[in-house]
C-alpha cells in the first residue's frame, strides 16, 4: 500500500535588520557608495566638498535563501575641522550617526596618497567597540599597487576587521560589500517598509535634488553658504505635485549668479530639478523657485531644524 504523501511546510525565512555607519572625509564617495548599495539614488551627489549636510537614513535590501536583510545606511556628512556654526553641526551628526551602529565603514578616496587628514577620525574611532570595515573607494581612478599601500598603512595598526576595494560609481565591489554587511546584522524585525528606501521626506528630498543642481550647474560660481527651504508641497487633484522652493544665499552679490541672465539659469536649474524629482516620485512636477538674499542664514536655529541637524553653539 502507497503511503500517503504529505505537503511540507515551507519555513518563514529569518529577517535581520541592522544599522551602518558610512563615515570619511568629504568628497570620500560616501554619498554615491549609499546609493549604490540601496540601488537608486537616495542621497545627492556633488563634487562640491561637504555637499552632505544632514544624516540621512539610505535602506538596502539583501534576500538570501536563509534570511530576508534590512540595512540601514546612515549617510552621513565629511568629517572635517570645523570652523562655522554649521560646520560644527555637521560634524556633531556625522558622529551621532555612528552611534550603536552594528557596523561603521570609514570610507577613504583611494586616489590620494597622503592620508594625514584622517588621523583625527583614525584616533576618534580608535577603542570604539562598533565591528569596523576600511573602503577604499574610486578604484576605477587610480592602479591598485598604491591603493594596497594606503590599505596596509591604515589597517596595519588592526584597527579595522576588514578592508575592502570598490568603486561606487561603477559598482565594482559594491555587491561583496554588501553581501558582507548583510551577514554582519543581527536577527530582528525590519525597521521600515520593503519599499521605502529613505527616511527622509519627499519634501526634503525635492529640497536636496535641488540643491544638487545648484552645486552641479554653478560649480565654483556659487560659495558653499547656501541652502534651499521648502515652502509649500501640495498634492493637486489631478495626481501631479506643486513645490514651491526658496533658495537662500548669503550675499545680495551672488543674485546674479543664481538668476542668470534674464532669469536663465533659474529656469535652467529648476527645469532639471522638476525632471529628476518627476523621476524619482513617479508624478508630474510643477517646481517654482526664488532667491532669497539673507547673510545671517546660517545662525538662523529653524533652518538647521528643517535640515535635522543639532543647534550647535
């Protein structure tokens, strides 16, 4: 007689959910690298150094055959000696940034060869207990010889668990990376929905798109003290969104630079913003701009409340 067969039970897979800090200098790569491993763009990129300004959360996704991952990325801004008001806010949420974090990468740019600008990160992360992985990001820019002598100098202390080689722009070494990280987070429920990969607000996120074309189109024209305020965000009946935006500049001077002739390079700056955020948000966008000329701005406590960032004296 043919035992009967039974139907086996598939086994709900583990979910582990963990927090890494990125951490470097500015112009590391940081921004580009949590892009990389969320797999869209969640924080802007610039080659303006300190275009970071404000933690922002990026979550990556890893499905394994054993567990289902959530990482969340804090993206955080350059680590630098601080001068202004914002610079010290800025670098007091890079550090908060790597606060419990299940895991901290130093991200370094592996084109240069002097690295006397990291020792006071080098000696800040020196006895902390957080698991520590060196980066050495852009190795499409550079040979790999100099890249394993900076790797040796910086790691020949054992300060860091594990170093690894990639390039964020291209990819190149992301997916190990993360693949690594996903192994490192501890079994927990997810903090957040499969399908968001951002803490930040659509209307900060349109802020920062923003911003991002500031920096891209105006290169060194425009100085670092400037900032974009939302105004107004409204969802209008026929599924398209409304932004109205306020960009704030210091100097009565740097008007002109923004506006361009006859207003051009507003439009010209608001019409790729609209574009990219139409992108990302899946909508039609209606994006409005003006110039706001205020030299005080940055002792200004509700701006840094906007941006999230600590009031820092």
């Amino acid at each position: 007689m043919t035992e009967p067969t039974t139907k086996t039970e598939t086994q709900p897979k583990a979910q582990h959910c963990g927090l890494v800090a990125v951490l470097g200098a500015p112009n590391a790569g940081k921004s580009t690298l949590v892009n990389a491993l969320v797999g869209q763009k969640v924080a802007i990129v610039s080659a303006k150094a300190q275009t970071t300004r404000a933690r922002l959360m990026g979550i990556a996704l890893d499905k394994s055959d054993t567990a289902d991952t959530q990482i969340i990325l804090a993206d955080t801004p350059g680590i630098f000696a601080p001068r202004r008001r914002l610079d010290r806010a800025m670098v007091s949420a890079a550090w908060e940034g790597a606060q419990e974090a299940d895991a901290i990468l130093l991200v370094v740019d592996g084109r240069k060869k002097k690295l006397d600008y990291l020792e006071s990160i080098l000696e800040s992360l020196s006895g902390r207990p957080e698991r520590k992985i060196l980066v050495l990001n852009k190795v499409d820019e550079t040979a790999k010889e100099p890249m394993l002598v900076s790797a040796q100098a910086l790691a020949g202390e054992g300060q860091f668990d594990e170093v690894f080689f990639i390039s964020a722009l291209t990819g190149d070494g992301v997916p190990e990376l993360k693949a690594r990280l996903a192994a490192l987070m501890p079994e927990s429920p997810w903090h957040y929905p499969e399908d968001q990969v951002s803490d930040a607000s659509e209307r900060l996120l349109a802020c920062e798109i923003t911003r991002e074309q500031l920096y891209r189109q105006l290169h060194d024209e425009l100085p670092y003290d400037s900032i974009v305020r939302p105004e107004s965000y409204t969802e209008r009946k026929d599924g398209s969104v409304e932004i109205h935006q306020q960009i704030v500049i210091a100097r009565d001077s740097q008007k002109g630079i923004v506006l361009g002739k006859g207003g051009s390079k507003l439009k010209s700056i608001g019409e790729a913003a609209r574009k990219e955020l139409a992108n990302l948000l899946g909508q039609k966008v209606h994006l409005f701009l003006h110039v706001k000329v205020d030299e005080r701005w940055g002792d200004d406590k509700e701006i840094y409340e906007e941006m999230g960032l600590e009031w820092v004296k």
